[in-house]
C-alpha cells in the first residue's frame, strides 16, 4: 500500500470532517440566533402588554384626562405656582400619567422597550398629552430648579412625534374631514 495515498485520503477525510463541523456550527448558531430573538419578541411583547394595562388603569385615565380637559385652566388661576411649590407630588391630579410616561420614556430611552411598536399604537396620545405637559413641566423645572425634571416624558414625546411623522410621510393617508393630507400637526395642535 502506497503511504502517500493513504496520507492524502486521511488528509481528505479530514477535511471533510472539519467541513462538516463546520456546517453544523453554523447552523446551531443560526437556530440559537433565532431562539434569542424569539425571547426578545417575548419579552418586548409582555412588556408592552403591561404598559397598556398600566395606559387602562382608571387612575391613569383620570390624570390624562385630566391634563387634557382641565390643566390649561387650571395652571392661568393666581396660585398656581405656590400650589406646584406646596402640594405633594403625589397628589397632584396628573401625577399618574406623568409618572407612567417618564417610566416609558426611561424603559425605551435605555433600550429595554422598543419605541417603535409602542408608538405605533400610542404615539398620538403621548404627543398630544405632552403638548398639554409642556407648560406644567417648563413650571415645574422652575419651581424646583431643576432642569432634568421630567426629561424622560419629554424625549419620548418627541421620539414618538419622531416616529409618527415618518409613519405618516410613508402611509399617506386624507382627512375625512377636509379631503387634505392628514398631518399630525393639524390633528393635535
């Protein structure tokens, strides 16, 4: 038998093992890519689930209603700063959804919530709860010198308005009511 032949074909066989392992690692990291992927859906899935379940709480309805229908009065009465200055946070009427928007706004700023699939759904009522919010929290800093305060709800308003705008200039659509366009600041300013 010929020693060289048989160096070759066990060189060959080699190759072919080390061709074949190879095959089979890419293809487990493939599977294990797409498991990790799959648990982040999962987890970003149940986190969204709990943050509309905190966006159904009555306690958050009533303080966006609140901010909606009754806060841009409120805050022109005589007073009203004294009362931002000597009121508890915790009792103030818009407290629950101030609160639940700067949890968000933390949650997806640092990447543990992705903005997109959230602003898809709720990218209107955050931007138009904080056009309202604006003022109080411009007030707020002042009267607690502090120019962080609320930072959190006011960078998530603007990375939704950030994704409604692209969202609109790529789905077109016109306004029943005015055979225009539709615009998101035609609808909430």
């Amino acid at each position: 038998m010929n020693w060289e032949a048989l160096s070759a074909i066990a060189t060959a066989l080699t190759g072919l093992v080390i061709m074949f392992t190879v095959i089979i690692g890419v293809r487990q990291a493939r599977a294990a890519l797409d498991q990790i992927g799959e648990t982040h859906r999962a987890t970003q899935l149940d986190g969204m689930m709990r943050i509309f379940e905190k966006f159904d709480e009555p306690q958050f309805i009533a303080a966006r209603l609140y901010i909606m229908n009754v806060l841009p009065a409120r805050m022109l009465e005589p007073g009203f700063e004294e009362y931002l200055r000597t009121t508890p946070y915790a009792d103030f009427p818009w407290h629950r959804a101030l609160s639940t928007m700067e949890h968000i706004g933390v949650f997806v700023r640092m990447g543990l919530l992705e903005g997109e699939p959230f602003y898809y759904n709720w990218g209107n009522m955050i931007i138009g709860t904080w056009i309202n919010l604006a003022p109080l929290v411009k007030l707020s800093r002042e009267v607690t010198d502090n120019p962080y305060l609320w930072k959190d709800t006011e960078w998530l308003a603007a990375d939704a308005e950030r994704f409604i705008q692209t969202y609109i200039a790529e789905n077109p659509r016109i306004r029943p009511s005015t055979g225009q366009p539709y615009s998101l600041d035609a609808s909430l300013r």
